[in-house]
C-alpha cells in the first residue's frame, strides 16, 4: 500500500521546522515512498558537477533538497497562516480540501 503525503504537486507550503521555518514555497515534486517533498527555495544544496552535454561549463549548481513531508503545513492565502485541511464531501460524492479555520477551498 503506498504512503499518503498531505500536499500535491504546485500547492503553496510554508516550512514549519529547521533551518527553513518559516519560508513559503511551491512544492515542486512529491515521493510519496519516502514521505519527503521538494520544495522551491527550501534547503538549497550546492552540488558540483563535471561538464556534461547539458551543462557544458559544468562548475557548482544549486538545487533544492527533499525535506520531511511532516515539516510542510498549506498556507492558505486567506488566512495568511499554515493551516491543516480538511476533506469536503460534494453533492455527486468526489472530495475538495478545504481550509480548516476559514473553509477557503484549496485547488
């Protein structure tokens, strides 16, 4: 069975713990296996690399590093604030998430 994370690919996330409390971002990529997300501008890591075809002048590139799934809450625009959220069952029987303090619907 796999593991289930809380956000999805492109939600706004603000970091809740380490380094990076504090910062919003936009989470990038989801690995729901090791329960780990990247998230834009949050523990950049420089890596060195050799030339290769792609980056031809080769030398140090940052990059974003997966951080723990449980470190990341949604922000919620409305509220301004990193909220949990909750499931909302519609009338033909699907699921939105939807803000847990102000009900504000999450994409």
């Amino acid at each position: 069975m796999a593991n289930k994370v809380h956000v999805k690919k492109g939600d706004i996330v603000m970091v809740i713990s380490g380094k990076d409390a504090g910062t919003k971002g936009k989470v990038l990529s989801v690995m729901p296996k090791e329960k780990r997300v990247i998230v834009e501008k949050v523990n950049v890591i420089k890596r060195h690399t050799k030339p290769t075809k792609d980056i031809p002048q080769g030398g140090i590139i940052e990059k974003p590093a997966p951080i723990a799934s449980s470190n990341v809450m949604m922000y919620c625009s409305k509220c301004k604030a990193p909220v949990r959220i909750k499931k909302q069952q519609l009338s033909d029987g699907s699921y939105i998430r939807v803000c847990s303090k102000c009900g504000d619907k999450f994409n």
